[in-house]
C-alpha cells in the first residue's frame, strides 16, 4: 500500500515535469535554453570520456612499451665493473615462477655514422637467444629478420635507419668513447656493420637511439671482458614487480647488485601523465559547470512562469516538498537523457581516435599530434568503465545540484499571496 502511494506520487511528478518541459509558443527561450543544456552535458560528457581513453590509452601503450624494451626489474651492479657472475645470478632466481625471462646484457652511448650522416645512440650488446626472445623487437621487425644474427650485424630502429638514409643490408659504423689507451690518450674504436634488421616500435625515443647487436660485438667496441652491464628480467604480471622485487633482493644478497622495478624506473613519467590526466578532468569538467547553471538558469524562469500554477496546486493539497521535486524531476530529465547521449556518443568514438586524427588531418592539412614532441607514433585509446561511471556519475551529481536552489525557490512564496496577486 505504501509503494502504491510513492509509485502515483512520483508518476503525479514526472506528468507535471513532462508537461513543463514542453514550453508553449510563448516560452521560446526556455525552450532554447533546455536545448543548450541538453547539448552542453552531453557534448561535455562525451569529450571527457574521449579525452580520458585517449589519456588512458597514452598512459597504457607508452608503459607497455617501455617495460617492453626494459623490463620489469633491472639488475645492476654495486661496482664500476659490472655484473661478472650472471650464470650464479640466474642460477639463483629459477625458484622464482614468475620470472619469464632473464636477458643480460651491456649498454653504452655511441656515435652511428652513415654514409653522409652521424647521430647519437645508445648500444645495446645481447646475446641473440635472448634477442628473439625479446618480443617487442621480434614483434615489429619491419624489414630483414632477427633470427640467425652473427658478429659483425646490427639491428637498428627505424627512425634511425631514415636519419641515417640507410636500410638493411647497409654498412653502418659506431665509434665507441671507451677506445684503446695510448700514450697520446684514449683512441675511440671504430668498428663497422651489416645492418640485419630494421625494427619500429611506435617509440620515438627507441626507433630513433637504439642499436642491437652481438653481445661479443658489443663487449669488443667497449673494451670490456665477459661482464654485463645490466640483467633485464621480464614478469608474468607487471603489477606485481614489487613483490617480485622483493623476492629477487632475497635471493642476491650477498651478490654485491640491487634491483630497481619499472615504476621506480619511470616514476616521474607515472606521476607526469597522472598529474596531465587530472588537470585535464578538471578543465573539461567546467563543461559540466557551465551547462548546470544552463538548467538552474531555465529552471528559475520555468519557475517564474508557472507561478500561478504551483500556487494553484499548493492551494489544491500539493505539499511544498512535492512542488519542488517537480522541478528537481524536470531538471534531472535534461541531465539523465544528456548524460546518456553523451556516454553513448563517447564510448563509439574513443575506439576511433586515431582513424579521426587521420582523417582530419588529412581534410585540413594539419599536424594535430607531432609523434617528435610526443613519445607515440600513433594516438592510443584505452576506454574503461571505471571512468565512464566517474563521469556520468559527476554529470548526474552536478546536474542535481543545479536543480537544487530553483527547487526551493519554487516552494518559497506563499501560495495564497501569490493568486491574490495574481
């Protein structure tokens, strides 16, 4: 019995609210108004939802891809010689499941020289099992092949394959600054190589400063004996690096080395995006803002309009709570349907954002997302429910709160007064 008096006292409400939304002639503006407010949520709610999958997807594909080339958890040495026990060390982590792979292997700064020109790149010597092991690279090799690398090859990015003006099957040399001492002072070794594979992995800082090659290759162009530099170890879950971490640190005590996981790595990126994730949430957000003083605004003059008839039905029995949540229903109409269009419009396109840029950028001749100034070649997109709920939830929340003050205006004069002055 009770459910039955809520259930007609609120379908009472939602009637009158229809019926006010549908302005007559005479109220135009109103009219205008609403369908402002309907277009601002719901053009706010679905550019926040593009803006934070694209952020998301930022976030997500740059991540994937620098623990890609990095790994999850970076083994160094305590000493300036480097790491000469990786057989004990691997030896020793084998109890550990979750460690997929174990990559050693040497990092130094070097020159690359073409044929006409020279940039800077960092070598990177690996043993050629753990080179196609390392999937990122063998994923996206785009000319030649990675399998069978010999001594005297090397496997650069694409971008610096371009700058060079080289491309497999060229000659490319590197002069290394830990040359060979001499009474003059230390001579830089030059060695050259076949360029065996071209790989692009979407990252400019890596297609464009990174050279592969043969761990032996890479120990002779430094000067170095059988030592590593750095051992990489790839997770079955990134998440759980720092568990890991602490397992790997227990294991190599005593082994003069530390370990550094991938967030401690990037933390500065991590907070960087976090941070560009949130000023952006909020600026876009103002949308929101805007549109929900809109409808407090059209609410106030729906209010003023229809005081004749709220004084009549207060005069009838309708209590003032009753009146108000009329206005509230009516206001909450507008953000509910927009909120909803919004969310609809803004999960279809955040999937085809980089098919949108191309194609604008194509329309206008324009360059909206300069892969040199960013870390992608392309515009990622990652949507997730967790913020398409925040979003609609914020719409909702500041829908409601614009219906608020109109609400109580609405229940503020007295109903009798009001049709005498009418």
């Amino acid at each position: 019995m009770v459910y039955e008096v809520i259930l007609k006292s609120f379908l009472f409400e939602w009637w009158i609210s229809r019926r006010y939304l549908k302005p007559k002639n005479k109220e135009r503006f109103f009219s205008l108004i609403t369908i402002l407010s309907f277009i601002g949520i719901s053009s706010g709610v679905s550019i926040l939802i593009i803006v934070m999958s694209v952020m998301n997807g930022l976030r997500s594909e740059l991540f994937d891809k620098l623990i890609g080339i990095n790994g999850h958890i970076l083994i160094y040495s305590k000493s300036e010689k480097g790491i000469e026990n990786s057989d004990e060390i691997k030896k020793n982590l084998e109890d550990i499941k979750e460690i997929e792979n174990f990559f050693p292997m040497l990092e130094s700064q070097v020159l690359v020289m073409g044929t006409t020109q020279s940039s800077g790149a960092l070598l990177r010597g690996i043993s050629r099992d753990s080179l196609n092991s390392l999937n990122i690279i063998s994923d996206n090799i785009i000319t030649g092949s990675i399998e069978n690398i010999n001594r005297g090859e090397a496997v650069i990015g694409y971008r610096l394959a371009s700058k060079l003006g080289l491309s497999t099957g060229d000659n490319l040399t590197l002069l290394s600054p830990r040359g060979v001492s001499s009474p003059f002072g230390t001579i830089p070794r030059s060695t050259s190589f076949d360029i065996k594979a071209v790989f692009e992995i979407g990252l400019t800082d890596y297609d464009g400063g990174i050279v592969f090659l043969n761990i032996e290759d890479a120990r002779e162009i430094l000067n170095l004996g059988k030592v590593f530099g750095v051992i990489e170890l790839m997770i079955s879950d990134a998440d759980d690096s720092l568990l890991i971490k602490e397992k790997v640190d227990k294991k190599l005590d005593g082994f003069n080395v530390f370990s550094r996981d991938w967030r401690q790595t990037n933390a500065t990126l991590a907070e960087a995006l976090t941070v560009e994730k949130n000023v952006m949430l909020l600026v876009l957000s103002l949308i929101l803002v805007i549109a929900g003083i809109n409808i407090a605004s059209g609410l106030v003059m729906l209010i003023k309009d229809k005081a004749r008839e709220i004084s009549i039905l207060r005069a009838m029995g309708l209590s003032k709570y009753r009146a108000s949540r009329i206005f509230i229903i009516s206001g909450l109409k507008i953000g509910f349907f927009a909120t909803f269009w919004g969310i609809l419009i803004g999960v279809i396109i955040s999937p085809y954002v980089e098919e949108l840029r191309q194609i604008f950028s194509y329309i206008f001749d324009v360059t909206f997302f300069n892969p040199e100034l960013r870390f992608l070649t392309q515009l990622p997109s990652e949507l997730k429910i967790g913020d398409v709920i925040m979003i609609g939830s914020l719409s909702l929340g500041m829908t409601l709160l614009s219906t608020i003050y109109p609400s109580f205006r609405a229940i503020s004069s007295d109903p009798v007064e009001a049709l005498r002055n009418e």
